[in-house]
C-alpha cells in the first residue's frame, strides 16, 4: 500500500481478497455460507472473502451475514459487496429460529470487553447463544471463532501450548469462552454436527490489534508495559482464509486447531520496530514476565501451510498507514491484561 492510500476502502479490499487455495475450495465446497456474528471488527472482511472466492470460482451461492448491526454503515456496506444480510438479535431464540437453514456456518458472535462489569451477559454471549445455534443447525459444518484465551501463561519466549495440552482459562471471560467450546462439542457429538474451534491469537490489521495498540503507545510516547513481553499475532486477511478453509476440515468430535503466527513475537522488539519507522524513542515500564499467552500454531501450518504475512510486512503495513493519517477503532486490545478482567 502506499504512504498516500490509506483507503478504508482500499484497506477492506486487500483484507478480503481471497487467495488461490480459496477460491479452490469455493471450488470444492457445495451450498450456501451463513456468517454469524458479521458485524464485529473481521466478520464484514471475512464474508466478503468468501464473496469473492465463490465468485471467483464462478460456484453459484448465498453469503448470507447475521448480526444487530449496531453500527448502521456496516450493513449497507455487506449489500454493496454482494453480501445478503439478516438484522436478528442472536441471543434470541425466535431470531436464530428463523434464520435461513445453511450448510456451511461460521460463527463469530460472542463478547469479551466489559466482561468485568457484565459477567451475565458475557456468559449469555459466549455459552447460552452457542447452545442456541448448535440446536438450530445440526448437520452444519460449523467453524467456531475461539481464543487463545483458554490457555495458561506458558514460558515466554516459547512455543506455546499445543492443541494437546489441557486449558486453564483466567478469568471469566476465557472460562465463557471454553464454555463455548465445551457446548459445541457436545452438541457435536450428539448430533454428529462435524466442526472445527478456532482459537484465534490474535488478528491484526492497520486499524485494530495487538500491533496497532503499539504502534499508538510508540508513537504517542505513552509507555509500554512488557509484562506481557512476548505476543503472537496474524494479518487479518490471513486469518479470514484459514477460518474459510476450515470449513473442508470439519469432524466429529470437532477439531481443535490455534490459528495465529508460527512464532513468539517479543513486544519490546516491535516497539523498537515502529519506534524505527516513527522516528521517536519508545517508552517503555516494567520488564518481561517469565511467561506469556502464547499457543503453538504448528498443526495448522501443517494443515493449510503457514500464514504468508511476516512480521515485518505487518509492521510496514501499519506504520505506513498510520503515517498517511490513517485512522483506527480506538478499540485497545487489552493485550497485557494478565488477571483475565477485560
């Protein structure tokens, strides 16, 4: 992208162009998509995607994208790129009830910030509307967006848990979060839905995330806490295409797969990073913890290859943009967050 394009527009485009593999399982896959939960920070990205792959693979089918749209522009704009779209509240059971019967669902609802202040609806979100859906569409092949949340803080810097080690979640947020996995894989195994959880740590793209959290605080000269010293991180777009392709690798009982970048990323180096690329010094307080929330990507590298966006093209993406005035969510991540209260 160059310095002189920071194009919301532009930006939206390149995080939902689909890839060769893409549009070969577009391709592969029959029936129509169901995304719910659309309206959040990748949902809109994502069924675009999988707008164009299917109309790249010139395959005939509904994208169909559920959500509240509490905020009013996102809708119009899924209708622009040829998305179908359902205003329903999901945590309503007459709502779900009514949707269109899919094939093939991915699921993005849940919430995660104000946990802390309203726990009830935190759990309502991530187990009470899981129930609800898995009754509605058993049979569906089902991706469901998790987090890396669910696991412990691991030596940093390290792999991370495998999909093999046990979870032990912090917090009441990530314990709703495993609640979330627990009653797709039951309702998996008694409807003979095949599946597949997502455990996402964590996407980034120039107006949101993990590495634009950084960005901001570098370039702010606000200090950094290296508590949490190590992170791992994906580009959104590549996030968007394993979520799709996962859908080829559902099964019963689900298959659990950490979806993010093949390393662990110090903080302190990113900083210095976009420090570089600002001209400014970072500031930064505390020091590393010994341990992290990390997760080990390595099975899904090996299932559909690693993700193709390295660090540095990240960092220049987001700098580049940031330069050029533009602008972000002013969504905080809440990445060094260590007590699991978001």
């Amino acid at each position: 992208m160059p310095v002189s394009a920071a194009d919301p527009d532009r930006l939206d485009a390149d995080l939902s162009l689909p890839s060769d593999a893409d549009t070969a399982l577009m391709r592969r896959l029959d029936g129509d998509i169901l995304v719910l939960g659309v309206g959040g920070k990748m949902g809109p990205t994502l069924a675009r995607l999988a707008r164009r792959a299917s109309d790249s693979a010139a395959r005939a089918r509904r994208v169909i994208g559920v959500a509240r749209f509490s905020d009013p522009r996102v809708q119009p704009r899924l209708e622009d790129w040829g998305v179908e779209t359902i205003r329903a509240d999901l945590l309503s059971r007459r709502d779900v009830a009514a949707l269109p019967r899919a094939p093939n669902v991915i699921f993005m609802a849940g919430h995660k910030f104000g946990t802390a202040g309203d726990p009830g609806r935190t759990w309502a979100a991530n187990a009470y509307l899981p129930a609800l859906v898995a009754e509605t569409f058993p049979g569906a092949r089902t991706v469901v967006f998790s987090s890396g949340n669910v696991y412990p803080f691991t030596a940093a810097p390290g792999p991370g848990p495998s999909e093999r080690q046990p979870t032990a979640p912090v917090g009441e947020y990530a314990q709703s979060v495993l609640g979330r996995e627990r009653l797709f894989e039951y309702f998996s195994e008694r409807y003979g839905t095949p599946a597949a959880i997502l455990r996402l740590n964590y996407a980034v793209e120039p107006r949101y995330g993990v590495l634009r959290d950084i960005a901001d605080r570098v370039r702010n000269r606000s200090p950094i806490d290296l508590a949490m010293g190590y992170v791992n991180v994906i580009w959104q777009r590549d996030a968007n295409s394993i979520a799709l392709r996962l859908l080829e690798h559902c099964s019963v009982p689900p298959l659990t797969l950490n979806v993010t970048g093949t390393e662990a990323l110090g903080v302190r180096a990113i900083a210095e990073r976009f420090g570089r690329a600002f001209g400014v010094e970072p500031v930064f307080s505390g020091s590393e913890e010994p341990t992290a929330l990390l997760s080990d990507s390595r099975q899904c590298a090996a299932l559909v290859g690693p993700p193709p966006t390295g660090l540095d093209e990240m960092v220049d993406r987001i700098a580049e943009w940031m330069l050029a005035g533009g602008s972000g969510l002013g969504k905080p991540t809440h990445f060094e967050e260590r007590g699991g209260s978001f």
